[in-house]
C-alpha cells in the first residue's frame, strides 16, 4: 500500500523561518566544500589512456576490467540506492543534511559517468556482469544484497538501529573499505606503470568526493548515538563485524585466472592487508563516534581534505 499525500505534506519550510538554515551543522561544511570541488568527468581526457590501453597484454587488461566493473557497479549501486536515507531525513525535517546528501548522490552519478567513459575510451564495450557475481560472491553479497537491503529497509522502518545499519554498510563498508582499497589498486598500477594519467586524475578526484561521503557517515553514526544512546552504538558495531568478511573478502577472490600471477607484479598479501586496516580504520571511527562533539566539528576532523 502507498503512502499517502498526507504522510508528506510540508508543515514549514526551514530556509524563511527565523533563524534560517543552520551554517554550522557539520553537514552544511561539507555542502559548501563540495561546491568549491565540483569537477566534471566529461573535461578529463582520456586520450592517452587509451593508448596506454593498446599496450597492456590480455592478462592486464582483464585485472582492470575486473577492478574496474567493480567500481562502476559499485558507483550505480550507490547512486541508486542512497534515496530511503534521503527521504528519510525529509521526514525528520533535518534540511541540511538533505542539502548535502542532494550534492552527495549528485557525485555519485558523476562517478559512474566518469568510470563508463574510461571504458568506452579504450574500447570496453561487452557485458562485464560476471565481473560483479558469478565471479566475485563477496562482491555480489555486499553489492546486489546488503547494500540495497540496508538502505530500502528505511522505507520499511526508518528506526535508528536502521538508519545506522544503511550507514554503517554504504558509507564505512562500500566506500570506507571497497572503494578505497579499490583505489589503492589503481594507484599501485599507475603508480608501477606510468601510464593511464586520464584514470590517475579521475581516481583522484573520485575519492575526494568519497572522503566527503565517509566523513559524513561518521558524522549520522555520531548523531545517533548522541540522540539514542548505547543501542545504536551496538547496532552499528554488530552490523560493521557482520559485513567484515566479504568486505576484505573481495580483494581476496579471484581477479584473473588463479594460475596467474598478478598483474602489474601487485602483491596480493598486501592489498588483503591493505583492505584489513582500512576495516580497523572505520571501527575506530565508529569508537570515535561515541565521544564526538557535533557542534565543534570541521571537515578537517574527519579527515576530510581538498586535494589529493
């Protein structure tokens, strides 16, 4: 049964009541940084990529095109499945947290356009599905399954063991641990080839966004345990234990026939590492979260920066 029109009716409208909108509310910090960083994934130019691309032998091209799908799905998946989180904060009224989250799935759009055209610049055309399924459960269990299952049950049941829980999994799990360990395998291959500079930038840009993204979600864990206490706490330590082993799990499935050696001579023990910290790293965050001053906080607490 759909909601009624009274289920969304406005009662006021926050930006011309007294006192307006709230310029320091972390969120609000973040809106405007977000605009002094606007790219547009159509200016960068992929040209010598797709040289570069030309040059790889078969067993290279298939670890980025398994790498790579991943973060295209991966970026939709985002994309698509932020909206119950931003509808459920209409219904609380939080104005600027909407705002931001607005720009935020702005970005990640950005970002699967971003990653579709570097594939259609070297010549990826085919259907890379088995990349993010068949070949890759830890992926598909995340991506196809928890992901979308944690943030459309909002529209089930927005309590804040839920909102949580659609934090804890899109922002500590799919970006603060996929995403970026993700990027550390791009930035190990470019970095070891000199090559795919129109990549290098994107990537770059990329994860600016995402340190925004991640920041934010460690600002709602803090919100809620602030306003709710010690469950919401445990609900989002339970849930982030719960998703560990498919998140580290996806740098240790197979990403070319398992044979072979990685590409790029990449350590594989390394980037499983590599993805373990960054775990640790978001369950610190989580820890931190319980003791966070919301009114006193800046980009620069979370670790938010301009320029990589």
């Amino acid at each position: 049964m759909g909601m009624s029109f009274e289920e969304y009716k406005h009662e006021y409208f926050k930006s011309i009541r007294h006192g307006g909108l709230n310029w320091s509310l972390f969120p609000m910090k973040l809106y405007q940084l977000g605009k002094k960083l606007f790219w547009d994934p159509a200016s960068i130019d992929l040209s010598k990529d797709a040289e570069d691309w030309k040059k790889l032998n078969d067993l290279e091209k298939m670890f980025i095109i398994n790498v790579g799908s991943k973060f295209s799905a991966g970026e939709e998946a985002v994309a698509l499945d932020l909206h119950p989180l931003i509808v459920t904060l209409v219904k609380e009224g939080r104005v600027e947290e909407v705002m931001y989250l607005e720009q935020f799935v702005y970005e990640e759009s950005k970002h699967v356009e971003a990653f579709r055209r570097f594939f259609d610049a070297v010549g990826v055309i085919e259907d890379l599905s088995a990349y993010t399924k068949e070949l890759s459960p830890n992926y598909r269990k995340i991506f196809y399954e928890e992901l979308p299952k944690a943030m459309w049950n909002l529209s089930k049941d927005p309590s804040p063991e839920n909102q949580v829980k659609a934090v804890v999994t899109y922002n500590m799990i799919v970006e603060g641990v996929a995403a970026e360990g993700g990027y550390n395998i791009f930035r190990q291959i470019i970095k070891r080839t000199n090559m795919f500079p129109g990549l290098a930038k994107m990537v770059n840009l990329i994860a600016t966004d995402e340190s925004r993204h991640i920041a934010f979600g460690v600002y709602l864990i803090a919100r809620l345990v602030k306003e709710h206490g010690e469950k919401v706490y445990k609900a989002a330590m339970d849930h982030i234990n719960y998703l560990a082993p498919y998140a580290v799990g996806i740098f240790s499935e197979p990403t070319i026939p398992q044979e072979a050696k990685l590409p790029f001579e990449l350590p594989s023990a390394e980037i499983v590492d590599y993805a373990k910290k960054l775990l640790n790293t978001r369950i610190d965050a989580i820890n931190r979260a319980r003791q966070m001053k919301l009114e006193m906080l800046t980009p620069k607490d979370l670790d938010v920066i301009e320029s990589w």
